[in-house]
C-alpha cells in the first residue's frame, strides 16, 4: 500500500485559523502539503507542524485564477478552506467565497485532483446575508466542476485564536455589557476546530461519500444567550447581557461596521443572526455528519477553559469562584 508521502494535498487557506489545525492533521497522515496563501512569507508558523520538507507555502490568491492554478500544479487533492467575515475593498464576499471557490475547482478538475470544500451551514442562495449567498455560490461552482467533490458545512467554529469566543471574552474585558442580537434567541451548534479538522483529513483521505454535503456541528445546539453564559463563567468575569432588536442592532452596525477589533459589527453579520446556526434533521438522517463520520464532537465547555484563562483578571491562576 502506498504512502500518504506520495500524495501531494494543496490547501488553500492554510495559514488561517481552520488551515492550522487542518494542515496539522493531513500532516500526522503523512500527506505532503502545499500551502497556497496570498502572504506565503507570513506562512512559517507551520513549519513545525510537519516533518522537514513535509509542509511548504506558495504563493495564491483566488482573485487571480493563474495563480491557483500554478498552486495546483502536480497536486492530487485539492483543500478550500477561503472564507471572509467581512469585506475589504477587492476582498468581497462574491470574489472570494463564490467566484474564488469556482477556480479553486477548475483547477482541480483541470488536474484531475479529488476535492475537499468548507463552506457554512448558513449557505443558502436566498439567505438575507450576502455571505449566505456567496456561500451557496461557491458549493454550486465547486460542484459543477468537480461533482464528486466533498462540501462540508461547519456551524460557528470555535477553538484557540477564534474571532468568536475570543471575541466576546476580549468585549467582556472592556465593556460592563453585552449586548444579546435579537435578544440571544438565535440556535448555533458550536464546532471545535480540531473536530472539522479530522472530518477535513477523513475527506482528504476517501472517507467521505462522493458529491456530497456534510454538515459539521457539536454535541450541543445553544442560543447565543448561552454562550455567551458560558463564556462569562469560564472568564469569571460578570456582564450584564442586553437585549439588543434587530432593527437597532442593524443601524448600530452601519457604523461598527468600521470599528476595530472585538467592536466591529456589520450590517451582514446582523442579517445571519437572523437565522438559525444547527445541523439539519435530513443531515443527521442521511448520517452527513461528524457522527456520521466516525468523530466524537467536542463540547463548547470542555474546550474553552484550555484558552480563554487569559482574558480572567488573574489569568491562568485564578481560582474559580474568587
């Protein structure tokens, strides 16, 4: 049987939050990696996480199919790990997450390469946020270039160096409030990072059903309310929680929308709180998910404590309940 040595994976995105842990695990099965990356000289953080000479950055951005497909050069599979929170001038949701994730795909298929997607839960050609959309854009292309390409659809990913629990906690230091969207009434099925990074490596590795979408969540569904709960309690830090409308929340972010940091807010990211964040009944029925895929998802709870000491007054060594 031949080794996973002899299979070359280019994952673009690599050097992102997700890409870590993902070229992380396709690392601990042996495949070789290419990270493509529009800043390839800020990429050697993930040297370590592979043998010498298992692991190095090349140059791409998904605006330029050229480059994409010189990344794809004599690659057996490709990863698409892109993906935006906001736009930022040529940055936009529709260059990027739809129009990017279809060259990633034609250069794929160009090559004759398999095909791994990460796309969201909230995809959906009629989703009030044009990242929905764009979402929804990207899976169309990937799949009408590489058909039995694996798209998997992760709800919120959590994990070290998220721009989520982090987030909040870093907004906890800062403000003697939070405020609760819509009143903290929206679902989501938190995912850890680690948990889609396995499901990344499964796919990579053949273990997925051709064409296929899957969608990734945790062992619990929670409303914003109780995340937010939960991470208050791992900082030991008390906010009180205001409920905030939509259509206030909606004007406040057409300026936050500039904010720096755990402040900024868009008009989108309003738009998706809309709407509920969990695994569908017909996804968990057809067994398209991390059970389905053999993964014991990670729990919210049990996983933050490990990073989020930091944001506590007294940082690794408070004592609970001081």
């Amino acid at each position: 049987m031949p080794s996973n040595l002899d299979t070359l994976v280019t994952v673009f995105g690599g050097s992102g939050f997700l890409g870590r842990s993902v070229v992380r695990a396709l690392a601990k099965r042996d495949y070789r990696i290419r990270v493509a990356v529009r800043r390839p000289e800020l990429a050697g953080h993930l040297q370590p996480l592979g043998r010498v000479g298992q692991i190095h950055a090349v140059q791409a951005n998904l605006r330029y199919p050229a480059s994409v497909e010189a990344a794809m050069r004599g690659s057996h599979a490709a990863v698409n790990l892109v993906g935006i929170l906001a736009e930022s001038g040529a940055q936009t949701f529709d260059a990027v997450q739809g129009a990017g994730a279809g060259a990633v795909a034609k250069a794929a298929a160009a090559v004759g390469a398999d095909m791994v997607h990460v796309s969201a839960i909230g995809a959906d050609e009629n989703s009030p946020s044009r990242y929905g959309r764009a979402k929804a854009a990207g899976e169309k292309a990937v799949l009408s270039a590489v058909p039995s390409a694996t798209i998997l659809r992760p709800s919120v990913v959590f994990g070290p160096e998220d721009q989520f629990t982090n987030r909040f906690a870093a907004l906890a230091r800062l403000s003697p409030a939070l405020p609760l969207i819509g009143g903290g009434l929206t679902k989501m099925q938190p995912v850890y990072v680690g948990d889609v990074a396995t499901a990344v490596a499964d796919a990579v590795d053949g273990k997925t059903k051709p064409g296929a979408t899957y969608e990734l969540g945790g062992p619990e569904v929670l409303t914003m309310r109780e995340i937010m709960q939960i991470i208050l309690a791992t900082i030991g830090r008390r906010r009180m929680l205001v409920s905030l409308p939509f259509g206030l929340a909606k004007l406040q972010a057409l300026f936050l929308q500039f904010a720096p940091g755990p402040l900024k807010l868009t008009p989108d990211q309003v738009a998706l709180l809309r709407i509920d964040n969990v695994v569908s009944d017909a996804a968990k029925a057809a067994a398209l998910t991390l059970e389905g895929l053999g993964v014991v998802p990670d729990s919210l709870e049990a996983i933050v404590p490990q990073y989020l000491w930091r944001f506590r007054k007294a940082g690794q060594f408070a004592h609970k309940g001081a």
